[in-house]
C-alpha cells in the first residue's frame, strides 16, 4: 500500500476519538430523541402501566453513554488545546455546555421524570399527567434540542478545524 502514496497526513490519537465519539453520539441521539421516543408517544406505548420502568432503564444506559461522550469528547478538546499551545475557546465552551446537558439529564430530569410517573397506587389503572410533568418534558425537548444544535456545532468546527486541512508533505 505504501507504493500508492508515498504522502500521508497522520492524526493524533485524540482527533480520530472526537470525531468517531461525535458522529456516534449525534447518530444515537437523533435515534432515540427524535425517531423512537416520538414514535413511542404516537402508538400509544407510553400509557402502557410498565413503560416508565422501561423507559427509566432505557434512559438510564443512554444518559451514561451521553456521559462518558460528553467526558471523551471534553478530554479530546482539553488534550488537542495543550497539543496546539493554543485554547479554542468556543469548541471547549461547548463541550463543557454538553458536559453539563448531559449531567442535567443524567441526575435531575431523567430521575424526576421517572419517579412522577411511578403508579404507586396497584389498583388505580388511570395515570393521568400533572402539569409539571408536561413542564418538564418540554424543558427535556428544549435541552435535547440545545445538546444536539451544540453537537452539530461542535461536529461542523471540529470538521473544519481538523479534517479538511490538505494533506502535509
């Protein structure tokens, strides 16, 4: 292979687990946030009497895999700052924005969420929504829509930034 081209562009370690850590958290969050979860909603699942468990397990894994994309990505950003000598200030803002999105889902909402939906009454079948669940839902959709603006951003900067570079002699 190496009589194709003798030229080759190497990237640091931390480049390629930016863009790979990126790409994946951005694919699984449009899946679950804006295919599965609204297709949940519309068939009717979420009024199912065990779905809040269901969904407090499923959110429960993908809030820690938000985590430690978030922490690797954070790192990445960290490392490549003190490789360069230079701090790309916007880039670390917005990994520490996603960093903290991330922890507001993983211990406030996700946890909130889920014990206002427990039915604690076995023998009452209606479970009707409070309002400040409809409140909270809707402060979940607004920060989800924040977190995946601020991944496209920081997908679309880091792109820019480290992988459009031409190939160096």
């Amino acid at each position: 292979m190496d009589t194709i081209s003798p030229f080759g562009y190497k990237r640091h370690f931390w480049q390629n687990i930016i863009i790979l850590t990126l790409g994946f958290w951005l694919s699984a969050n449009l899946i679950i946030d804006w295919l599965i979860m609204p297709s949940l909603y519309v068939s009717g699942v979420m009024k199912q009497p065990g779905f809040i468990q269901a969904g407090y397990t499923v959110f429960w894994n993908f809030n820690r895999i938000e985590l430690l994309c978030a922490s690797l990505v954070l790192t990445g950003i960290l490392v490549l700052n003190k490789k360069e000598a230079k701090l790309d200030l916007t880039m670390l803002c917005l990994a520490g924005l996603l960093l903290v999105i991330c922890l507001v889902d993983t211990y406030i909402l996700t946890p909130q969420m889920s014990a206002m939906g427990l039915q604690m009454n076995l023998w009452q079948m209606n479970i009707k929504i409070a309002n400040i669940m409809n409140t909270l839902h809707r402060f979940y959709l607004i920060i989800e829509a924040v977190k995946l603006i601020a991944v496209c951003t920081l997908f679309s900067l880091y792109w820019g930034k480290y992988c459009t570079r031409s190939k160096e002699t």
